[in-house]
C-alpha cells in the first residue's frame, strides 16, 4: 500500500472539502424557491446566481440530490433531433456541455464518442435521412451512413444480427454524440450555487403550494412553511403530484424507463450506438462497464421496480447487435421515472399560475438537456419573460393546438 | 410474473394484455369550446391514484376497463365496459 494512503487512512479529518453546505433550518422567506434537486434544479440555482445575482434561492430535495433521473439515465448528450426548435435548444445545450468541465471546475468526464442510430429498415433509413438533413440545415454534424462505414468504426458489430433480426442497412451518424458522468453534473452545479449564496437541502419534501388570487405565495415542506413569490418545479417524474398542488392541467404520464450495467470489460467500444427497432442503446463507460438502456415499461406506473423481462429481452438485443457478449454478466439493473408528453417535447416556462414555473417533461430525454435548462429557466424566472430557446415548449401550445413533433428523434429513449 | 384478469378469460400473464390509456368521456364534439376540447385530447389524469383504465387482452380481443392503483401497481378490479355503471 502506498505510504501517502495508509497515512491519509489515519488522519482523523479528511482533507477533501465537503462539495456544498448542509444548512440546518429553512429560511423564512426566499426570492426563488426550487422543487427537485436533479441536475435542472441545480442548474436553474446555479445560472441564477451566476447570470442574474439572485441568491437567496433554496433548492429542496426530498431525498438526496441526483437521486431522481439524474443519477439513474445513461448519460446520452446529443443534439441530432428531428425539428429546428429541438435541434437549436439541444445544441445550445451540448455547447454549453463541452466546456463545463472547466465552467464547474470539476472532471465531468465528458467524452464524444460518435452517436450511431441504426436503421434495420428502409422506412427508418428515410427518416434519418429527414434527421441528418434537418440537422445540416441548422449546422448539426450529422450524417447518412452505410454498412461498410459503421463496420469500420465499430468492428465487433454483428450487421446481420445474426439473422434474428432485420439486418442494419445503414446508420445516423452524429460524431459529436457524448456521454458523461451524470452525478458529477449534479455535483457540480450544486457546489457552483453552493458557493454563490444558494441554499441546497436535502431531505426536504414539499408537500404542497400556497397560491392566492392566482399568484404564489409559498410552499409548504415537511420541514416548515416558505414564503416565496416564485417557485420552479423541476421534479421530472414528480410533476404530475406537482401539478395536482396548483390545480394544473398537462398532458404528462409517468412510465418507468430501465436500464442496466454489465460487469467491466477492458475499453473496446467507443462509438454509442442506438437501435430503433430493437429499443436499445449501448455505450462503454470510463470503468468498462457496458451501459444499456431500453424502451419505457409498456403501461403508466409511478414506481422504480425493476423486471427480469427487461433484463431478459435487453440482453437478447444485447447479443443481436454483439453476439460475443453471451457470457457477459449483468451487474446491475435499475429503473427511473420518465415524465412523458404525447409530442416528446418538453413542457418549460411560465404557466397560468404567476409565480409557478415549469420544467417538465423531460421523459427519456433530459439529461442531455440540463445545462441549456437551467440556463434558460433561471432567465425566465429573474426576468419573467420566456427565454427564446424554451418559447415553443410552453405548456400552453396543449390548448392552441401547437405541438413541436419530436416523435421521430426520440421513440427510443435516451 | 404479473397476472392481470381478463373479466372473460380469468387471470392470465400481463404480457398477453395491452394497455389502452385512462377511461375518458368525450365532450360533446358541437357543444364543447376549443378550450374543452383540446383538455380532452390532450390533457391526462398521470396524478397518483386509483384510476379506471382501458386493457386489452391480445389474445381472445377483448377490452374491458381495469381499476388501478398506479403508484402500487395494484389492480383493484376488472369488468367489461357496459358492466361500470353497476359497482
Ligand atoms: C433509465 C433512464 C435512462 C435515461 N437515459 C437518458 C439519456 O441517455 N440521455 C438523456 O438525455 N436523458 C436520459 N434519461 C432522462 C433523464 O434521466 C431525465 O430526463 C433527467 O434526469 C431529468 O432531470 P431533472 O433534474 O429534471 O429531474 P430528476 O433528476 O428526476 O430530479 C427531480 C428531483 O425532484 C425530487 N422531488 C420530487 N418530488 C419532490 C418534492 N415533492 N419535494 C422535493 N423534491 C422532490 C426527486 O427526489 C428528484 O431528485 C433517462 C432516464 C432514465 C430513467
């Protein structure tokens, strides 16, 4: 054992600084209170702190932070989606990604790995012909691609899945396509905010919300009563109890989304890759682990359970794509709760509620979303006015009748 | 394994079911505002709670409505559509 180690194992205080502050009591009164201590929360903390001086802001967690979806997706960030609103904002958001590493001063072990979306079908050829270009029109690196390229980057790929199932005829190639260590981002924004003034707690449920003549007055925690004029929820897979505390109505359904880890392997696959047709996506993580996720659960449920018919069915498309894999074990298996809209847009900005602000709706897409969210939520809530980024996602285009039809880009989820 | 029960055929595997969304009532289509309807087609009930659904079971085609807690995944009871007026 190392000498520095076995010294650093008998110090009684460990020289590592705690990543942020655990206040002890709720204020009386905030200027902003945030309901979710996901990655969106804490961005929306952090970018208020840091783009509009607002910092009496509270955070409040009712478990600990990035235990929601943050913690639990896997970790896709790509911006090669299917409409110029959803493009635009996911692009703003991988911008804000590649350096924010060095913005929050910590590894986030952001990686481009090159993002493939198999075709197995020429109806799904056509429409990522439609994506790519979409995506060229808007400055998107993103391409068609046929067999022989995808084989030359990824070797160890079965085209023919081994006859169990269409073969791949040809690919969406997004080389800008990451992956990152999603705690760290939660972290990271929780810290930056943190340090700016901003109160995080966790262990704080809200249980309801004080709106008086249409206007919000406070929210009421297990832990107290607080006054504040401004509330955001950024609750995802909560919303829906969310929304019941201010009599909204949304489109949102709750459907579990599973995913799970097999035991690590030395690095041989960079590239991300995504089957349509077979619900499935597949990276390698920086500690071997291969990750894969599939479709969300078939019927509306608000649990994390997880099923061995997941396990069972994801594994045998596992081994369609990567037949080697056979022996492989899996780890471990988890499930999260995806907020669904009927367009696979998000629903973002101000409601009809003064004072309540939304970020929802972020299904089995968000996580790639979570710098550009915060960003643009902590400007509509310090100025009151929609960021231009968001406009199209206003929960009201569900009554003029406005969708934005992201169907295309994201049936699979990630 | 999960056992839903088809009010026809009894209780068999949930993977020979499908699930066809919350039991809604349609305004009437002349009288209701733009307002009312677009609350219809789009708006749900995806609250906590027990909710009456629509399954379908694969098999033998038949619908029928499900109450349902969808916190607890528990289904309180079963029965076809013209049977849910009498409790
Ligand atoms: C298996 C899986 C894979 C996924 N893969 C991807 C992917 O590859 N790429 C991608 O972009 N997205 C992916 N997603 C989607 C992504 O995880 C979510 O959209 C995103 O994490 C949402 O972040 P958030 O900060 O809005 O919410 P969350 O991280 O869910 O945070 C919400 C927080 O609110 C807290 N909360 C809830 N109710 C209350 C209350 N009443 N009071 C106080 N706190 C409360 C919860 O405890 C939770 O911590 C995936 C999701 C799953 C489940």
């Amino acid at each position: 054992m190392p000498l520095n180690l076995l010294k650093f194992a008998f110090r009684s205080d460990y020289g590592e600084p705690r990543m942020f502050r655990r206040p002890d009591r709720l204020r009386e009164e905030y200027d902003v209170v945030i309901i979710g201590g996901g990655g969106h929360g804490l961005a929306a903390a952090y970018y208020l702190a840091v783009e509009h001086g607002i910092t009496n802001v509270a955070v409040l967690e009712k478990s600990y932070i990035g235990s929601g979806g943050t913690g639990r997706n896997t970790a896709i960030v790509r911006s090669n989606y299917l409409t110029e609103e959803g493009a635009r904002f996911y692009q703003a958001s991988v911008d804000l990604f590649r350096d924010l590493s060095r913005t929050l001063d910590l590894n986030l072990f952001y990686s481009e790995r090159g993002h493939f979306t198999m075709a197995h079908s020429l109806a799904s050829l056509r429409t990522q012909r439609w994506r790519a270009e979409v995506n060229k029109h808007l400055g998107i690196d993103s391409q068609e691609v046929g067999p022989d390229f995808i084989k030359e980057k990824i070797p160890e790929i079965d085209l023919t899945c081994g006859g169990h199932q269409p073969p791949i005829c040809g690919a969406l190639y997004h080389p800008p396509g990451a992956i990152a260590r999603h705690d760290a981002v939660a972290w990271g924004y929780a810290r930056g905010a943190d340090q700016r003034g901003c109160e995080i707690h966790q262990g704080v449920s809200v249980t309801d919300i004080e709106v008086r003549d249409g206007a919000v007055t406070g929210v009421h925690t297990d832990k107290g009563f607080v006054k504040t004029t401004r509330v955001l929820s950024a609750v995802a897979g909560w919303t829906t109890h969310i929304q019941k505390m201010v009599g909204l109505r949304s489109p949102l359904v709750i459907h579990p989304l599973q995913a799970l880890v097999t035991e690590p392997l030395k690095p041989w696959l960079n590239a991300i890759v995504v089957s349509a047709s077979l619900h499935t996506y597949i990276s390698q993580s920086s500690r071997g682990e291969l990750v894969a996720g599939a479709s969300l659960d078939p019927y509306e449920l608000i649990s994390m359970r997880s099923t061995l018919d997941f396990a069972e069915t994801m594994a045998g498309h596992m081994m369609d794509l990567f037949p080697f894999l056979g022996d492989i074990k899996i780890m471990r298996q988890w499930a999260g709760l995806c907020d669904m809209t009927p367009d696979f847009s998000p629903i973002m900005g101000t409601t009809a509620i003064d004072g309540f602000f939304l970020d929802a709706g972020w299904g089995t897409w968000g996580f790639k979303a979570t710098p550009i969210s915060g960003y643009a939520m902590a400007h509509t809530i310090a100025t009151g006015d929609n960021h231009d980024l968001i406009r199209p996602f206003n929960l009201s285009r569900f009554s003029e009748f406005d969708q934005v039809g992201e169907k295309g880009a994201a049936s699979v989820g990630h | 394994m999960k056992i839903l029960t088809c009010p026809v055929n009894g209780p068999r595997p949930i993977q020979e079911f499908t699930y066809g969304g919350e039991v809604r009532d349609m305004p009437c289509p002349d009288t209701s505002t733009d307002t009312q309807w677009a609350d219809y087609i789009f708006n749900r009930t995806g609250e906590p709670g027990v909710r009456r659904e629509w399954w379908h079971h694969g098999p033998s085609g038949v619908w029928f409505v499900a109450e349902r807690d969808i916190i607890g995944d528990n289904v309180l009871k079963t029965y076809l559509w013209s049977a849910r007026e009498t409790p």
